[in-house]
C-alpha cells in the first residue's frame, strides 16, 4: 500500500493551525503534496438565519473582499512558514464540508487533515466540522486533537 | 514534535480489519506500539430495547463467552498476519466507543485508527462507531474509508 502522497489540510488560521499542519507534515511522505485550504462561509450564510432582513447585508460584498484579502495574507504567511508552495494554497468560498469534499474528489486526495476540539452531546448534532467532513468523505480523515490549553 | 508512538487500531474482526491495520502501520512509527482493540458489545445492549422481555436474554451469557473465544482466535490469526505481539491484543466488553476512549486513556494512546464507511444523514444522526469516537477521544482519531467494492 502507497504512502499518503495527496493530502488537503483544512486550516482555519488560527494559531491552532499550526498544530494540525505540523501533524499533516509528520504523516506525509517525502515527496508528498500537501494543500493546505481555507473555506471562507459566505457572511450571509452564517447570519440570514439570525437577521434575516438585516441591512447590513447590503455592505457584505465589500466586506467580504476585504476580508479575503487578509485571509490570503495570513494562509500566504503559513503557507511559507511550512515551506508549502504558494500554488498549493487555496482559499475556496462556500459551506466548509462541502467545499473541503469537492475539492477532495477533484484533486485525488487520500488524506484529510482537520483540528477538531471534541465536541460531543449537543455540539454533535448540531455537527462540527471535522464531524461533517468525516462524514461524506470519499478518502481517510485525520481529526487532530486540539487541546484547549493551547 | 514526536512521531505517533502508542497507537491504538479499533478492529471488527471483518475482512476490513485489513484495510484499516495496514494504514495504521503505514503511519506508526518504526518502533511504534500498535495496539489492536476489538469491543464485544453485549447482546443484551444490542437487543434489550427491541425486544426487552425476551426468554432468549437467559441463554445470553453462554452463547457470548463461545462467542468471545471465537472472536479471542480471530483477533490471535489478524495479530499474527500483522506482526502485532500477542500481548498487544485486545477483546474488551462494553459500548464500543466508550471503551475505546477508556482504553485510549488508560494506556496513554496518542492517534486511534478506526475503519468508517462515510455514513450520512440519518446514519449521522444514530450515530456510527466512527463519529462516536471521535467525539469524546482525548487523541487525534485517523478514520479510514472503507470502499463498498472491497
């Protein structure tokens, strides 16, 4: 059996995403291409349910820019403190477990790499994550332990 | 940061088994302790909410300890086709994620490996063995997808 040699690491940019690439780099093989992807939810995704008729709404569109353009630096900056080529970075836009499934299918990946805090009881129905990407996946999944003291 | 050292491999005793084994010793480390835990659930558990008053439930206890001699020498013939010393091998009673969480702090496992087949919707929801251990695991959970065709 083959090594990992596809592998998608879901990051979110926080400081736990150093956590979960250095486990992704401790798995992949020597010659292993390691992608590393952030979904950005679109806002209106997250808050029509809350505010439906804010209108805030209306503003997101610039917001939203503005906003990717920071995530680009920080996954850029992480990108090159792991030595990951910048082609190998991705921003895609969308709900995170399908995106991350999508881009899993096209790309021939083998391995899944996300963080995960554990969550159980209500916080698992409501489905993490890393639950919704375990469940679906067309390849294996690694859910790293983050620990909350970290 | 260390390799994954204290591993341990939840197995069904299935043809799976294999699938799920080799992946873990792809990733162990070269002097990693992979352990092989397979959970007997009681049949009383399984079948008490379907048919709670049954007469059958008196004959249970000598039906489960045949069957845990079964399951003792197939756990025996998968350790041996797998290198995985004698000692190393596991038949615990019990719900199954429960008792590989107890086990996984028990003996300090840092990275479980489990076999799932990608369940969703209602599935999701009742819960398959592979969500029930992520959630609640104090370790980093590899999932292994296990492909219908094989």
């Amino acid at each position: 059996m083959a090594d990992y040699q596809k592998i998608l690491v879901a990051v979110d940019l926080s400081s736990e995403s150093d956590v979960v690439l250095k486990k992704a780099q401790l798995i992949a093989g020597d010659d292993a291409d390691l992608h590393l992807v952030y979904v950005q939810e679109p806002m209106d995704n997250i808050y029509v349910g809350i505010v439906p008729q804010s209108a805030a709404f209306s503003g997101l569109g610039g917001l939203e820019a503005q906003l990717r353009d920071e995530l680009k630096k920080k996954l850029a900056a992480l990108g090159e403190k792991f030595g990951v080529p910048s082609d190998h970075l991705h921003i895609l836009n969308g709900s995170p477990a399908h995106e991350i499934h999508r881009f899993a299918k096209e790309n021939d990946i083998q391995l899944i790499v996300i963080g995960t805090h554990g969550q159980k009881g209500l916080q698992l129905l409501l489905g993490s994550t890393a639950n919704s990407v375990l469940h679906g996946a067309v390849c294996d999944v690694l859910s790293v332990r983050i620990r909350a003291s970290k």
